[in-house]
C-alpha cells in the first residue's frame, strides 16, 4: 500500500493575547499598492520596525554606536486578511527561542482592537559584531529586554 505524503499543517491566525507586547503602527499612503491594500513587503518593514524599536527603547540595542548588532538570517509571514491604508496596524511580539548569538523572533500584526492576526510571522537575528559581522554572545542588556517577551515555542 503506499504511503501518502503528510500534509503541511495550514497557518493559522494568532490570538492577540498570545503576545506579551503590542506595538502601534501606521499605515502610510505608501503602502498600498494597486489591488487597494498594503503590499506583502511592508510587512516586514513592520517586524524590523516593532522589535527593532522596541529593543532600543529597552537600552538593549544602540544602533549607531553599538558593538553588537543583528542581521536577518531568516523570515517568513503568513497572511490571513487585509490591511490598508488609513489604518493602524498592532504589531504583536514575543520570543520563541534565545540562542547564545541568536533570536527567533515572532511577530503578530492585528488591525487595531481586533483579536484575530490579519499576519503573523518570524524572523531570526544572529547577533555579530559590528566591525567583524562574527557571531557574538548575546549582551546582557539584550538578554534582559528580551526576558520578558519569551513564551513558549510555537514551532513544530
């Protein structure tokens, strides 16, 4: 008899509770595009934006003059409705795993007051040093900010 391939398991929306930090953003005219609601890439832009933001005013990342810094190794979103400009975005964040130079980031991003993600997604930053762009042990600053945004991993 022969064997059936496993089916992927579909994505689904997450729950806005399922995020220890909610971030505000605004859609910009920009952001759409010609089928009337914001481009797949701006999304990612948002991810940068939330955590990125979200860590500097924790102290954890100077990114001007910090030694330390992270580059995207990976990303990916899913997508369950649309966003469009006017609109503020909610962007959701927690952290799945923290590595010794590593962070698995996630990410969901909800129409405001709604309890459902209209997206939801991952990144993973490799902490490197700025000059060498080697892997580095995570800072503590970094450790500590990130602390209160670990939950449980929400990978198979």
């Amino acid at each position: 008899m022969p064997i059936s391939p496993s089916q992927p398991v579909r994505a689904q929306p997450q729950q806005r509770g399922a995020y220890p930090i909610l971030r505000q953003i605004s859609t910009r005219w920009s952001d759409n595009d010609v089928y009337g609601h914001v481009n797949n890439v701006v999304y990612y832009s948002w991810f940068d934006t939330a955590v990125n933001a979200y860590l500097i005013e924790q102290g954890a990342l100077d990114i001007h003059g910090g030694q330390t810094i992270g580059l995207v190794i990976e990303t990916q979103c899913n997508y369950f409705a649309p966003l469009a400009f006017p609109q503020t975005v909610e962007a959701g964040i927690r952290v799945a795993h923290i590595g010794s130079s590593s962070v698995r980031y996630e990410v969901g991003l909800f129409a405001a007051g709604e309890a459902q993600s209209a997206a939801a997604g991952h990144f993973v930053h490799v902490y490197v040093d700025r000059e060498t762009r080697r892997p580095v042990a995570l800072p503590v600053a970094l450790r500590a900010a990130l602390e209160p945004l670990r939950v449980l991993s929400r990978q198979g």
